[in-house]
C-alpha cells in the first residue's frame, strides 16, 4: 500500500512538471527564433565574445578575476566584463561557458574572440608573448 502511495504521488509530482515543459517547448517552437536565440545565455555569450576585442567573464568578488581586469588595465586596454555575481543569468552563462571551454571558473578570458584562459593562463600569455600577439591581430 505504501508502495502504492508513493507512486501515485510521484506521478502528481511530476505532472505539473510536465505541463510546465510542455507549455515552455510550445512556446519557444511558435515564437520567431530570432527572439529566442538573442535572449537565450548561449546568444549573449556568443555575442559577448566576438563583439569584443576583448571579453571577461568574471564575478565582482573574485581576487582572481581582479588580477584579470588589472592587467589589461596596466595595458592600456578596456575589455568587456560581463559580472556574472551581478546578473540573473549568470548560472546559466557559466554552464554555456562550460560547454564551450570545459571550465566554469572565473575569469575566463577571450581575445578578439580566441580563449586565452583564466587568471593563470592570461599572466602567462602576457609573459610569453602571447598575449601581445594576439591583441596585436584585432
């Protein structure tokens, strides 16, 4: 009987559920999918990062995503910060970010639209050069 109970009532608790889903595709098959694409987190990371000469995703608190934003800054150079801590959908642009590069840490840094990498990675492409060359390209 208890058994019973319990599979009556996940099936309750996954019906509205279901019909949540189930309105949501409805909705995004019958809505022009040039609306969906530009407000989905997939878009504005795109977005973000070929606009941009270059592009942070980063979190306003992070010491690592400071020391980021400070070397381009003793560079002379403005990049583009995206402050995921500070935005609704900042969860979901770190999974996108996963997706993209196999990381989900802050920052991950992107010039003129190739992946330099985080914190580590960008001091190391200043030191070696990198860096400099691939600014040098946008």
């Amino acid at each position: 009987m208890a058994s019973m109970y319990w599979k009556s009532s996940q099936k309750l608790r996954h019906f509205p559920t279901a019909v949540i889903i189930g309105s949501l595709l409805i909705s995004v098959f019958n809505s022009p999918k040039r609306a969906v694409a530009s407000n989905s987190p997939s878009a504005f990371v795109q977005t973000a990062i070929y606009s941009n000469r270059i592009t942070i995703f980063s979190k306003s608190y992070c010491p690592y995503s400071l020391r980021a934003k400070r070397i381009f800054s003793k560079l002379n150079e403005q990049p583009y910060v995206v402050e995921l801590d500070l935005r609704d959908d900042g969860y979901q642009i770190q999974n996108v970010l996963l997706d993209l590069v196999g990381r989900q840490t802050v920052p991950q840094v992107f010039v003129n639209g190739k992946h330099v990498g985080g914190c580590d990675d960008l001091q190391m492409a200043v030191e070696n050069g990198q860096l400099h060359d691939l600014l040098s390209k946008g």
